[in-house]
C-alpha cells in the first residue's frame, strides 16, 4: 500500500463522510419532526433555521470525516507498519 492508496482512502473518507453526515442530518431533522427541504441559501426560509442546518451539517462533516480519516490511517498502519508519510512525526534536521 503506496501513498496513491492513502490518497484513494482519503478521497473515498471524504466522500463516505458526506453521505454519511447527509443520512445523520436528514434523520435527525425528520425525528424533530421538521421535513428537511431546508435550502440556507433561500431566503424565503427562516434564517435561524439555515444557520442551524449549515452550523450542525459542518460539525457532524468535520466529526464523521476525522473518525473515517483515523480508521483509514490505522488500516494503512496495520497493512503497512507505518502511518502514511503525511501523518509521520516531522524529524528536525538542524
């Protein structure tokens, strides 16, 4: 496993992230008992609201994506027995 794997890990975690934080948002809203048709850039629905679906859309990405890029990097670690080389402590040289 090369770093063109780590990079292929790190674009499908990205991706499985926004499908997941999609599915988690449109549950979430629907167990509110608010149907999720919420566009924040309309301006026609309440802005608090779009506030709220950008702000918790934003933390539930940031949470899935980090939990996903974690497993990736321990997987890349047990296939390989080292961390990818951008996840490597920094060696100073001077």
């Amino acid at each position: 496993m090369g770093n063109l794997a780590w990079k292929l890990l790190g674009a499908g975690g990205a991706t499985l992230a926004g499908i997941i934080t999609n599915k988690l948002l449109v549950t979430a809203y629907k167990k509110a008992g608010k149907d999720f048709e919420i566009d924040p850039r309309d301006p026609d629905n309440p802005l608090l609201e779009s506030l709220l679906v950008v702000v918790l859309g934003g933390v539930v990405a940031a949470v899935v994506k980090t939990l996903l890029s974690r497993k990736a990097a321990q997987y890349y670690r047990s296939s390989t027995g080292h961390l990818p080389a951008d996840l490597q402590p920094k060696v100073d040289t001077d």
